[in-house]
C-alpha cells in the first residue's frame, strides 16, 4: 500500500458548500483568526519556556495562563477565580466531558436548559444519563418548577447531579439569563443538590461589554461548575478552553490516570496562549473581533427586518446567534428545504430541544460572513419564504 501525498487527507473538520450561504455555521470568520499574531507568540513561546514549552506540563495546566486567566476574568466577570478553582482543558466540549465524567453515573438523570446547545447534549449523551429538559419560562430556567422536578426525580430513587445552561448569550438564543433568574436559580440547585454548570463559552464577544456576571462569580464555591474556551475569542482549532470548579474537583481531574500519563492537556498551546496574552495581542484581538462581529450582528438584523420581516426575535447583546421565530407553526423545519433549493442554510430549531417542539424556530450564525453575504443569505431566505407561501400556509417542500 502507499502512503498518500502530501495535501491529499483533509485538514479541517468542516467545509461549506459550493455556492450555498450556509448560516448554520457557528464558525469565525477566517480574517478573524490571528494567523500572524499567533505565529509571533508561537515563536515568543518557544524563546521565552525553551524545552519546557515542549515538555510534559503541569497536571492543571501552566501556571503563567491560569494567573493570567484569573486575572482576565476578573475583568470581564463579576470576580476573579482562584488559580486552584482552575483547571485547562482542550476547548469547552471538553470541559463538559470531564465535568460529567466526575459528577454522572449511568442511568443519572441531567437537566438542561431549553432551547440549549444542541452538541452539548450529544456530549451530556454519552454519559448514559437520561436529558431531562428544566421548566422554562419567558425569562428562561423557571427555579421553583426546577427545584420541584428534581424533588420528583429523586422521590423515584434517582439522581440528578446537574443542570447545563448556557446563562450569557445563548446558543441558539443570545438572550442572557437576569441577575435574579441567576440568584434565584443558584439557591434552588443548591437546595436540591444539583450542581448547575455553567457554559461560558461567549463571555469575551459582548456587544457592548461587559457580559452579566456569571453564576460561577455569584455563588459559594461548589454549587456552580464553570466552563469557558478560546474558540471564540481567539480560535477554536487551538482546543484550548477551562472549568473553573472547587478546589477538590480540580484535584480529581489533574489526579485522572490520563493526566498522570500525559500532562496537563495541550500543553504547548497552553504556554503559547499565555504569551499571546502577555504581549497584549489577546486585548486587541478580543477588541477587534467584537466590534468585527458586532457589525456582522446589525448586518444580518438589518437584512432580516428587511427581507424576512414576519420573523420574530431579540436582538442579542452578544455571542454569534439570531434566533428567529416564524409565525407558521413547523416554519422553522419546513423552510429548510426551500432555503436550501434557494441557495440558503440554517439550523432548525427543534435541533436546540430534548424533546419534539422547536419547529416554530430557526438559527442564524452571523460568524462567518461579511455583511453583504450575511444580507445575499437573508435575500434567499427571504424569497424561500415567498416560495413556500408559508404567510397563507402551504406546502410541499420542493425536489
Ligand atoms: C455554548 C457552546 N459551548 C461550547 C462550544 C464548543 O466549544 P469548544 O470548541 O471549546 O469545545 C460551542 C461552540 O459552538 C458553544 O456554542
């Protein structure tokens, strides 16, 4: 057999279609990627840790990113974590991972948010827990229906040992939970023994800054496991991400066998993210990507209200997601077929649900395009929409 030539694999996990606009998408920008920053602290890195940017690390990942770290959230939440609380982990999937690795048993029934992070659950999923949807309400997590569900879970001899939200901008939604919702939410898991954890993941793109504070921030230490990530606010290729969680909890993921064996995860990307900070290359790019992805935001606002003006939704104050509700119930799944013969994607909303319900909705990414592709995106949208008569309730889907 021969080995193949160079360029013949791929490189990346994804491509999107020739020719299609696809807005399901929750990617950067390439030009919002630091290719050249990152090659400077690429070699700073290497100038600065010589052989020990390439050893083994240290089993909660190097001390110079975690102070840094610490410090950073300090500035963009409501309070600074403790270096102990911290541990690295290889991207905010990654972080969930482990974090059910240590909290579930199989047959443990995890509650979630609803609408949520539709990979989240595949990763909550492979715990062999059973996902359970938390009461919702118009403000979000409903904490007196939640604190009753578990109290009816447990009555049934079994255990509830998390809640996963994503409280601060989102996914699907970009809407944030209120300071009270938060407060409130953390009292009620903490009766009810339910470890809230709590995706951070969009924290840093805030149009304007700052973020709410987060749940982590506002609560006793214990009740909520934090999770945050660099694939947003510098890349996701690096899978570079963090939990911040009790002091013990952190001791248990660095004493895993895995660790032992290996080192703190991505060591080298560690130390290098750590550079990239130090030189002041993080700040501008966090600044640059915001006011980047905040005009991307009001370009696909404005293409909506002009193009699809039936759909309903908030803007969001941060994050990458506008999600839009159609006034024909099923709109959000029936479009699809339209949009895609009109050149168009999204993502359905009933993908963001445990349970059969969502059809009404749909997401929008406005991450990955400049703004005269979000709005040639939207202008499809729009006559997809006209096509399928979906305003006098059609329809055949086409092909
Ligand atoms: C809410 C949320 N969490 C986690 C992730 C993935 O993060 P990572 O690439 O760090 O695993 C995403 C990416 O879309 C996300 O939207």
């Amino acid at each position: 057999m021969t080995a193949p030539g160079p360029g013949t694999l791929p490189t990346v996990q994804f491509r999107t279609g020739e020719g299609t606009i696809d807005l399901g998408w929750g990617h950067p920008h390439p030009s919002a990627l630091p290719v050249d920053a990152w090659a400077e602290a690429t070699e700073a890195a290497l100038r600065r840790y010589g052989a020990s940017a390439l050893a083994y690390g240290h089993p909660t990942g190097p001390g110079p990113l975690i102070e840094w770290l610490c410090g950073r959230l300090g500035e963009v939440d409501g309070a600074a974590p403790d270096p102990g609380q911290t541990f690295v982990t290889a991207g905010a999937s990654h972080a969930l991972d482990l974090i059910a690795s240590i909290l579930c048993r199989p047959g443990d029934v995890v509650l979630v948010d609803s609408p949520t992070y539709h990979l989240a659950l595949r990763v909550i999923a492979d715990h062999r827990v059973d996902i359970v949807p938390a009461p919702v309400d118009a403000d979000g997590i409903d904490p007196a229906a939640t604190a009753e569900l578990v109290r009816a879970i447990v009555r049934q001899g079994r255990r509830v040992p998390m809640l996963y939200l994503v409280p601060t901008f989102n996914n699907p939604t970009g809407r944030s939970l209120s300071a009270q919702r938060r407060s409130a939410l953390v009292a009620a898991a903490q009766r009810a023994g339910v470890t809230l954890v709590e995706d951070d993941t969009y924290r840093e793109l805030a149009y304007p800054a700052p973020a709410p504070a987060s749940l982590f921030s506002g609560s006793e230490v214990g009740a909520v496991v934090r999770i945050g990530s660099f694939a947003k606010s510098v890349a996701p290729g690096l899978r570079l991400g963090w939990l911040n969680a009790a002091a013990p909890v952190v001791e248990a993921l660095a004493a895993r066998g895995y660790v032992d064996s290996g080192g703190g995860v991505n060591h080298t990307n560690a130390l290098t993210l750590a550079e990239f900070a130090a030189s002041g290359a993080y700040r501008r790019h966090v600044e640059a990507i915001r006011s980047r992805y905040r005009r991307q935001r009001d370009a696909l606002v404005t293409a909506v209200r002009r193009d699809l003006p039936q759909a309903g939704f908030t803007v969001p104050a941060g994050g990458w997601f506008l999600w839009l509700r159609l006034p024909a119930p099923g709109g959000g799944t029936e479009l699809l077929p339209y949009a895609e013969a009109a050149g168009v994607s999204y993502v359905p909303g009933r993908r963001f649900f445990v349970a059969d319900t969502g059809h009404h909705h749909l997401r929008l990414s406005f991450s990955l395009f400049d703004p005269a592709t979000l709005a040639a995106g939207v202008r499809r949208l729009g006559e997809a929409y006209r096509v399928a008569g979906m305003a006098a309730g059609a329809t055949t889907p086409p092909g």
